[in-house]
C-alpha cells in the first residue's frame, strides 16, 4: 500500500497545544466499520458506550524524564540529551545504554563524556549515527541510572506542542506507573478517577498491560510503501493475572477494548491463532498495517495521529483505510482537536 495513502490535510489550528479541563471534557467520535455515520459525544460517555462484560486494557507506562541538560567534559560546553529508546542489555552488569538525540554547538565524538550539575551521572558518547542524525550513549556514575534520570530530568513534549506551561502531570495518564517510556500513551490521557469509578460501577473490568513508548513509534513512514517500513522495538509486559481475566472475559461474551495503539500493538502480540491470550514478556516490533487480522482487540479507543505514521496505519488496518479518512475528515469539519492533548476515537 502506497504510504500517501494515509495523508490527510490539516489545519495548523486543530493541533492541540494543551489538554482539556477538565481530562474527561475532551470530545469522542464514535464510529464503526458497518456504520456509515459517526457519532460525537464527551469521553466521559464512555461508560455508557461500552457493555457490562467489556474489559478494558490500559497501558501502566509512566514518561520518564528524558530531557537532560549537561556540560561537555572538560570543555564546559553545554549539552543536551534527548533520551529516545532504551537500548537491550548485552550483560547483567553493563550500564544502561540509549539511543539519544545530542543538541550541541559542535560534534560529540565516541569517548566523550558529558557531566551534569549536582549529579553524579554522566553520559559517555559510544557511537555516533551520523546518518540517521542521533548517538548511542551510555549512562552510568550512580547505582540507580533510572532514578537519577528521574530526579534531573524533563518530561519532554512533542515537538508539534511548542510553548505548554501547564502541569506537567497532564501528559501522564492518572494510572501511570512504570517509568521508562519516552512519549505518553496518549489515548489513555482522558481517563480520571470518576469515568474509572463509574466504568467499574457498571460491571466494565479494566486490567493493565505495559509496553514502554518508544519515540520511533511517532516516527513518520518515509518509505513509499508502507510495506518498507521497519518499525523499533518495544518493550512490553502481559501478566499472567491480565491475560487470565481477559480470556475469561471473552469466554464470558464480553468485548476486548484497547487503549491506545500501544496496548493493541502488545494484546496482539500475546494472542494465538485462536484468540487467547497468553503472558508475554520482551521486545515486540509487531508492525499492524492494513490486511491484517485481528485476533484480540474488539474495539479501539484511541487518539487522531499524524499522516504517514504506523499508529494511523493501524488505525486504517482497524477501522477500514476509507472509513478511517473519512472519520479524520468529519473531525477536521467539526473543528476536533488532534494529536497528543487532543479528542479521542472509539472504533467499534
């Protein structure tokens, strides 16, 4: 399939630059592959959109704080460190090594070291990809890498969002808990306490799945088909306990609903031919475009994504390719807001 296939123009002014007030006000199109209408309500309708038997599956990551800011060793120079994707570990006892983006007057060169104020950390500079524009580097000095990263870093924003000044908190789901992806889950970004509490009220399960957002996941498709894309590795997790009340779920009639790309990506992963669901724990680079069969996710809610992205390819390969540019042309007339702290989809 032709990558420009999943093109689609939008207004500058739909790109939502801060979250709604409040999480649950955000809007939601409700649409479906055998329908050929669409329907807008509130997200916190959701409870009454889904059945008493549904179960819903949400993503625990929780964004680390990515953005560090050093000096160059022993220059002074200031540096600093997009974290993008954890690297695998090659032994028990290497220090943690992430592929990163650099922001610097000059060049960096493998063996340099970068040091940050009041820190003992420091990143040391393995390889330089020059090609693709990022560098390898290696993070060490302290016994705990992951909570240093914690304690100095920045949640980073996307790049579309220029000038938020709000709560950074926003940009963390109410759920969130594992620390280690570098974008949220966003479509889990609308949930609060009260949609929580009266989905449960309503016989609507929910269990927890992870998968740890990597940035190569937003990266746009630059190949000309789809089919010469190649998409990163990510991480994810699938309890015994989740896996167990999902199938008994299904068995029990009731529908599967992934929250968000991220948790479809994982849940399709860990199901078999026949649609059950078993534990899962490792790397995925499952990569769902259009054609492919879903096993696992009976309904999808998700947020509206950016042209040529394997998140709307997986949208398209959910909801149908024409129905889906139909759904992002209805929500551009009905002024919808997109992308990370915009509305939200959920495709039957």
């Amino acid at each position: 399939m032709r990558t420009d296939c999943l093109d689609y123009p939008l207004p500058q002014e739909l790109i939502a630059q801060s979250p709604a007030v409040p999480r649950d006000s955000s809007r939601l199109l409700v649409c479906s592959r055998a329908s050929d209408s669409f329907s807008m309500r509130l997200f916190r309708d959701l409870p009454d959109l889904l059945e008493p038997g549904d179960i819903l599956v949400t993503n625990s990551a929780r964004v680390m704080p990515a953005r560090l800011f050093g000096y160059k060793y022993p220059t002074g120079a200031h540096i600093e460190i997009l974290l993008l994707e954890r690297l695998p570990m090659r032994s028990p006892d290497e220090n943690p090594r992430f592929r990163a983006l650099l922001r610097r007057r000059r060049r960096l060169e493998p063996g340099d070291i970068v040091l940050f104020p009041e820190s003992m950390l420091r990143a040391k500079v393995v390889e330089s990809r020059e090609d693709v524009g990022e560098d390898i580097v290696e993070l060490g000095g302290v016994e705990d890498v992951d909570g240093e990263i914690d304690r100095i870093g920045r949640i980073p924003l996307p790049p579309y969002i220029k000038d938020y000044r709000g709560d950074i908190e926003r940009y963390q789901t109410v759920y969130a808990k594992v620390s280690g992806s570098v974008a949220a889950p966003t479509a889990g970004l609308h949930f609060t306490p009260e949609v929580l509490r009266r989905l449960e009220e309503r016989g609507i399960r929910r269990v927890e799945g992870h998968l740890r957002v990597g940035w190569g996941t937003f990266s746009p498709i630059r190949a000309e088909n789809l089919e010469g894309h190649v998409l990163h590795e990510e991480v994810g997790e699938l309890t015994d306990e989740s896996a167990a009340k999902i199938n008994e779920a299904r068995r029990a009639g009731g529908r599967i609903v992934a929250v968000g790309t991220t948790m479809t990506r994982l849940l399709e992963t860990a199901v078999d031919e026949d649609g059950v669901l078993h534990p899962f724990s490792g790397p995925t680079a499952l990569y769902i475009t259009p054609g492919f069969r879903f096993r696992a996710v009976d309904v999808l809610l998700t947020n509206f994504h950016l042209p040529r992205t394997s998140l709307l390819a997986l949208v398209a390969a959910f909801l149908g390719v024409e129905r889906t540019l139909a759904a992002y042309d209805f929500a551009i007339r009905e002024r919808f807001r997109f992308y990370s702290f915009g509305d939200a989809m959920l495709i039957f």
